[in-house]
C-alpha cells in the first residue's frame, strides 16, 4: 500500500517484492498518506523466514520496521505500507 502519497510507491516495492519470487495480489494507497517508515504487517501464520527476507529486500530501498500482527480473519496474510523513508 502507499503509505507516503508518492505516486509510484506501491509499485516500486511491488517490483522489489516480486524479484525475490513472492506474489503480490494487489496494489493500492494506504488509509492515509501519513506513513514515515516502510512497515509490515502479517498474520501469525507467517514463518520468520518470509518476514526476514521481505525486510531485507525493502530495507535496501526503504526504512523498514514490523507493524503489529494482522487478525486472521484479513484477506491478506501479509500487508506492506510504504512510508515517505
């Protein structure tokens, strides 16, 4: 998601994410346009490995930080917002 309203952001990382073979099912802005940092939410079904890796690409390009765990319920089971850094 675009979390720093630069267009463009969402499928910079998207790019990014896809390069390490990962699948990304949609793009989109954020609820606001307020997002400092890069921050990654999963559910806790998400082993470490594929949040380690997701971290280490977008911190080449980004300020990385882990948000809090997505309910299980969320259609996604991993959620990226791209902040301004």
């Amino acid at each position: 998601l675009n979390g720093s309203g630069k267009i463009g952001v969402a499928t910079e990382a998207k790019t990014l994410i896809e390069k390490e073979d990962f699948k990304v099912v949609d793009t989109g802005n954020a609820d606001s346009f307020d997002f400092t940092d890069t921050v990654i939410e999963v559910k806790k079904s998400v082993p470490n490995a594929v949040i380690d890796i997701l971290k280490k690409v977008l911190s080449e390009k980004y300020s990385v930080k882990i948000g809090d765990n997505l309910n299980s319920t969320e259609k996604f089971d991993i959620v990226i917002t791209v902040g301004t850094k």
